[in-house]
C-alpha cells in the first residue's frame, strides 16, 4: 500500500519547529476542505496515503472541520483505522479548539471547560490516545489568557497532547501567550497563522519575524488563496470550482480583474522559473526559512503531488522577488 520508507523521505525536507525537537514537513496537508460528509472517502484515503507516500507526515485537523462538525476528524479516524494508523510514530496529527462546535455556553471559544471536553471528542473520532499538537484556535477576548494557557498546559501534563499551539494570534497575543507558557514549561512550538503572496498579515503585524527570532514555529494556511493562486481562475470562474460549489469562502465578488491580471502577472514569472503558478506561491513562502511548514489543502491525489513540486526549486533571485512585490502591491 505505501512506498519504502527510503523513498518516502527523500521526497521531502524537513524544518525544525522552532526550539523544539519536533520535525515538520515543509509541506503538511490540511483537511479542512474535502474531507466532509459530503466527501468521497475512497478519495480522501487516496489523498492521504499520496501525501504520506510523499514524505507528507503532518495532518493538521479541528474539531469542526467538515461539513458536518467532526466529519473530517471521523474520517481521518477511518483511515487510520483501515491501515494509516499502523504508522502512528511516524505521524504528526494536530488538532484544534476555539470556534463554535456543539449548543449551549461551553461549546465554542478558549475556556478550559471547552478545551478539555473538546479534546476528548476529537481523540474519540480518530481513535487516537494524544495528539501530536493541540491548538487554541482563535483568540477569546472574554476568557483570561491565563485560563486558557492552564488548561492546554494541563493537557499536555495528562498525555492527550504532546505539544501546543495558538492559531489566529496576533504578535502582540502570541508575545503574552509565549510568556505564560514559559513560566510553566509548556511545550509550546507553533502558531498558525493564514499567509500567502496576496494576504502579508503576520510580516505588517511583525509576527513572522518575531517568531523567527524567539523559537516559535510558524505554520501557514490559505497559501493558494483558496485556488486563486492555481490559476484555475484565470479565463473564468470553472462550474466545478470551489466558488461554484462551496461558497463559504471565496466569493465570487472576489474574483475580481484587478487580481487576475496580477496573478496572470504571477503565472508569468512562474513559468519562467519552470513551475506551476501554485509551485511558486508555495516555495514563495518557504522562501526565507522562517516558515516551519506550509498547510496544503487537496481535492484529488494530483494536487498534492504538484504541489510538492515545489520542494526542490530554485532559490527566488532579487529580481523575482521584486517583481513578485511590484505585481502584490499594485
């Protein structure tokens, strides 16, 4: 069922998660999308075991990832089940909490009544005894920070998890988050932020370079733009496209002129370099080693394999970078 492991390896590089450890691959797989109950599951179990046949060995999940809540974390759960899970060591599972998940007050946001229960769900779908990383999903502005570190710093002292994370943090919240966890000794290794050539967020607000400088992980998602970056829609918007059939987030209003000519600019400079216009806007973020790795969505094996691609490409030169620049900020 999966290649050799020699092959398996060679396939990809590896990045250290900040000061810890832990290895990530430069590209993980994200099952946020396609990986619902309106999935096809012969599709999804083709898809992780390409990405796992391809060094691929981090699977980043939430609680409510799906559709329906908890589908994606059922049926990674299967997969494991049917084969993928005779692997467990060589396997980095994530998994979150924060956003709205069941009724009622303690269903959704960063206390530690929410955090515990959430977990044990999650490792009850996938049939897993601890995560590799257990993530607070988004910041909660009414519940203490302090709560909400304690209570992921509890779960890794009960072995459910052996590492943490914050997702959506800004620097300044990842700086308070960091000091909190240091005064305990919580592993804490990453946050994930969303991160592409069109959205440079985490560089204004001065994360990337923060934790770059302090040893915390970072972990991107959204680096294709939800398929802009793919040049799917370059000549229009395909009736199969996400736009088309999952509008919960790209719009079609997005799907303006102005951004297609700039990624019509951008396929450019990619064809130049011998790569896929998704190839390039992946090794774009790895670009500097700052990023620990890049979180790949996929509807089909396929996609996985091209956007691996983009592991042994050449370095950016200075032109490329700025003409890159020049294209973004018009």
């Amino acid at each position: 069922m999966y290649v050799a492991e020699e092959k398996r390896y060679e396939r990809m590089n590896y990045n250290r998660c900040g000061n810890s450890g832990l290895l990530l691959p430069q590209v993980s797989l994200g099952l946020w999308h396609n990986f619902g109950s309106n999935g096809n599951f012969d599709n999804m179990q083709a898809m992780c075991h390409t990405a796992f046949d391809n060094g691929i060995t981090h699977f980043d999940l939430a609680n409510n990832y799906g559709p329906v809540y908890g589908a994606a974390e059922e049926n990674f759960g299967r997969i494991l089940a049917k084969g993928l899970g005779a692997y467990r060591d060589e396997l980095v599972i994530s998994t979150k909490a924060g956003y709205d998940m069941w009724p009622g007050p303690y269903g959704n946001w960063g206390s530690k009544k929410y955090l515990v229960a959430s977990l044990d769900q999650s490792l009850k779908r996938m049939g897993l005894e601890y995560v590799d990383i257990y993530y607070h999903h988004r910041p909660d502005p009414a519940t203490p920070l302090e709560e909400t570190v304690r209570a992921l710093d509890g779960i890794v002292r009960s072995g459910k998890a052996l590492y943490v994370g914050i997702s959506n943090y800004n620097k300044e919240q990842t700086i308070a988050a960091a000091e909190l966890f240091g005064k305990l000794g919580t592993p804490f290794i990453i946050n994930q932020r969303r991160y592409s050539i069109f959205d440079r967020s985490i560089e204004r607000d001065g994360l990337k370079d923060y934790a770059a400088a302090h040893g915390i992980g970072i972990i991107t998602f959204c680096p294709l733009e939800q398929g802009l970056l793919t040049g799917r829609y370059l000549n229009g918007i395909p009736e199969d496209s996400r736009v088309r059939t999952d509008g919960r987030f790209l719009k079609e209003n997005a799907v303006t002129q102005e951004k297609i000519d700039k990624v019509r600019d951008l396929k450019k400079i990619a064809d130049d370099r011998g790569q896929t216009l998704a190839q390039m806007s992946l090794s774009w973020i790895l670009r500097d080693g700052d990023i620990t790795s890049v979180l790949i969505g996929a509807s089909r094996p396929s996609q996985i394999l091209d956007n691996i691609g983009c592991i042994h490409a050449p370095a950016f030169t200075e032109e490329e970078r700025r003409a890159i620049d020049e294209i973004t900020a018009r």
